[in-house]
C-alpha cells in the first residue's frame, strides 16, 4: 500500500507540473534499463521540458513534438523534466532466471530537476535529479509497485537532433525474482539496488 501511495503521488506530481502550462519540454526519447534483479527493461517515453521561469509547457512523444513548435530550451540552465514511461522486457536472463519478452510490462513516472552545465558549439551537457516510481505488470505475476530515486548523470545533446544520456537509478527496496512469478522464498528484508541505463533519442 505504501508503494502505490508513493506511486500515485509521483503520478500526481507529473500531471500538475505538465498540466500547470508554466514551461517548455523536449523530446521524448527511447530507453534501456541494465542491472535489475528482475528482466532488462526497454521502453518509449513521453517528457515534458519545463522551465523554472517563463515560457510554455511542450511535450514530445517519442521523438514526435505534440504541439508541433520547436524546441527553445537551449537557452535555459536550468528546467524540470517530467518523464512517463511505458516499458516491456526483453529477452535478457538474470543469473540462474530466465526471462522471455513482452512477459514483463512497467508503467514509469520520473520527474528529475536538470541543470545545462557546458555548452560547446552545437553540444550541450547537463546532468538531473529527482525520484523514479514504477507499476509493474504482467500475465506471469501479480501486479506491483516500487519506487526509489533517478540520477541522470550525464546528457549530451548534439545539434537540434541528437539526445544521449546515462541514468542511474536506486531503490531502497530491490527487486527479486518472487515478484515476478518465479517460485522462490520471498525474502525477509529487499536489499537495496542500482540499476543503469541509457536513453537514446533523435528529436524532429
């Protein structure tokens, strides 16, 4: 229960500041989620760009900008990004677990602060942080939640194109292989995680 109220409330957090019109957004990127207990993740994303001062709310999904006006938050050093994520899993095992694809799907809410911190020519780094909350669903298991704290150590994005980044990402309460399906013991106590990854996008 404490998970889907910490689930809902970082839903709840992401519709206000997308919904409140007071910003800007970028594009929406594809992304790879390495190192968890539980099946290798991989997934679409919709984020939203919002400045901490002026201007307006625009989203991209996919890469695809939904108000169809150009981005214009390179100016800006500092911004908000709300990321909503669908995700499914791939065919990557894990130890002695083996996991098959599209048998894992995961629902993603992860609004991070982001600071521009190096500009050169045509290439910009910036780096954020905030908190990841996540549903988890599928055929195999029950329905559950998790949530913990993202890191997006380095982006780089190169022209008016070309976005990379690699996020990190930490959970108080790991995964295990009982929450999704596999007929093992739950443990006592989940251990702390890390998981990383890379989101990979080309902006229209």
């Amino acid at each position: 229960m404490r998970q889907f109220s910490t689930f809902s409330a970082v839903v709840a957090l992401a519709f206000c500041l997308v919904a409140g019109g007071a910003t800007e957004a970028r594009a929406g990127l594809g992304d790879i989620i390495w190192g968890m207990s539980g099946p290798q993740m991989i997934g679409g994303v919709l984020r939203c760009r919002v400045p901490v001062s002026g201007g307006m709310t625009k989203c991209n999904l996919f890469g695809v900008p939904i108000d169809g006006k150009p981005d214009t938050t390179k100016e800006r050093r500092t911004w908000v990004s709300v990321d909503g994520g669908i995700y499914t899993s791939t065919t990557k095992d894990q130890e002695d677990t083996e996991f098959r694809a599209w048998r894992t799907w995961m629902l993603s809410a992860e609004p991070l602060v982001e600071v521009a911190s190096m500009s050169r020519g045509d290439v910009r780094f910036s780096h954020g942080v905030g908190v990841a909350a996540h549903f988890l669903f599928g055929p195999d298991f029950r329905r559950f939640t998790n949530a913990g704290f993202k890191v997006r150590y380095a982006a780089v994005e190169i022209g008016d194109h070309v976005e990379l980044a690699y996020n990190e990402r930490y959970y108080p309460n790991g995964f295990t292989p009982d929450q999704f399906g596999f007929d093992v013991p739950p443990p006592a106590e989940r251990s702390f995680e890390r998981t990383w990854g890379f989101s990979i996008g080309y902006k229209y």
